[in-house]
C-alpha cells in the first residue's frame, strides 16, 4: 500500500531560465571567473540550442541579478562581475517592495550586524585601520554644524571602516547593502535627521564613543554601543510588538 503524500503541483520552467541556472551556476562555482567574458549571443545561441530572443531575456536576467555586464564596443559577450553591495542592495529593495521582507526584520539584521561587526573590529583591528576610524569619526564631529552632505559621506566612511576591521567580508558586503536600503527608507525624514545639527552631534558623539572603545579593544563594549545605536535610530519606526523583539537582541 502506498504512503499518502501531498505534491505541489509541477510548474513549466522557461527555457531561459534553464540558461540562467546554467551560467549562474558556472559563475558561482568559479568554472567561469569574474572577469571573464561569456561567449557571444550567436555562440550561445549554438551551445544551448536556442533562439536568440531566449539568450537575450536569459543574459538580461543575469545582468538584472548583476553577475553580468554588457559594454557596448567590446568584443564577446557580456563581462562576469564581482559580487558588489549594489547586487545585494538591489535585492532588499525589491523584496521590500514586494512584502516579501519587511522593515522589522531589515533593523534586526542591521543590530546584529553592526555589534558582531564592532566586537569584531575592537579584537582584530590594524594600528592603520584604527588611525582611519579616528579620522572619519573626528570628521564626523567637525562637520556636525557645517555640511549635511559631508557629514553623511563620513558617517557611511566610519562604518566601513568597522566593517572593514571585523576581518568578515559578509560584514563588509552586507552592511553597505543593508545601510543603503535604510537610509533610502529614511530619505523622507532627511530634513530631521541629515540637516538638524542637534542630531548630527549627537549621532557623531555615539561613533565617537564606539570608536573609542574599539580603539582600546573592548569588544563588549563596542558591540553593546553599536546595538543600541541602531535600535534608537530605527526603532521607533516600528510597530510596539517589534519594538519588544528589537529590544531582546539590543540586550
């Protein structure tokens, strides 16, 4: 007697997205190298045996999931890409768009990340990496009451530099990317939060405190100041029961 079971039901696949699984998996595996060129659209057209409109929603696809690039003028086809925080920024944008990811989960990662990154940073920091944070910092507080612009580029600097530190290149990928995302969210707040000077000092007092205990290799320290940093800035955006479960990971 067989054993019930219940089945999805089976859903067509295009053929190009067979081609997108095939050179994606290529790519991923390093069989075809970042800066290696695929084979042209008539060479693919052969190998996969198929029409070129389907290569070309194929290679748009892969371009759209930035593994890809075309650059008019060159010979071959298109050009394999390095993984880039764009790629990543891209995609958190999209599947918040979609509901697919929602604000709440955003800030969480975000809290983990920049304490696991700053505790990180405190322990494996370089004599040169620490004089490059006390130089953004120190920006940062110069221009706190001057330009709004500079100041934002410097804030970004610093938690590079952090990330950078934490010796973690998902760290370092995924924070620009997750950073981008929330300050694209926040730009409808951009003229209290980038233009008051009042927040600006405040904000450069918080980097300046976590990278002073970065600097004398106090992980806790650091990664509790990044934590709480982040919950104050995007917690009150969140709902109340949110709120609580960002609070659980704040410490």
């Amino acid at each position: 007697m067989s054993t019930p079971h219940s089945f999805a039901p089976a859903v067509p696949i295009h053929t190009y997205q067979r081609i997108v699984e095939q050179i994606e998996q290529a790519i991923v595996s390093g069989e075809i190298p970042v800066g290696a060129q695929l084979a042209s659209e008539r060479e693919l057209m052969v190998q996969f045996d198929v029409s070129r409109p389907t290569v070309r929603e194929a290679l748009r696809v892969l371009q759209s999931m930035g593994l890809i690039e075309s650059r008019p003028g060159t010979r071959g086809g298109p050009q394999v890409l390095a993984p880039s925080p764009e790629t990543l920024r891209r995609s958190l944008r999209a599947m918040l768009g979609t509901a697919a990811l929602d604000l709440a989960e955003l800030v969480q990662y975000r809290v983990v990340l920049e304490g696991s990154a700053s505790a990180l940073a405190a322990l494996q920091h370089t004599d040169a990496q620490r004089e490059e944070m006390r130089a953004a910092v120190e920006g940062m507080q110069a221009a706190a009451e001057a330009n709004a612009e500079e100041f934002a580029d410097l804030d970004l600097a610093f938690h590079t530099l952090v990330w950078n530190a934490s010796g973690n290149r998902i760290f370092a990928l995924s924070g620009e990317a997750v950073s981008g995302v929330l300050r694209g969210l926040m730009h409808r707040d951009a003229e209290g939060t980038h233009h008051d000077n009042r927040v600006k000092l405040e904000s450069a007092a918080i980097d300046r405190g976590l990278f002073d205990a970065i600097a004398r290799r106090d992980a806790i320290e650091a990664g509790t100041i990044a934590r709480r940093a982040v919950a104050n800035r995007f917690g009150p955006l969140l709902e109340p029961g949110q709120q609580e479960a960002l609070a659980l990971l704040v410490g």
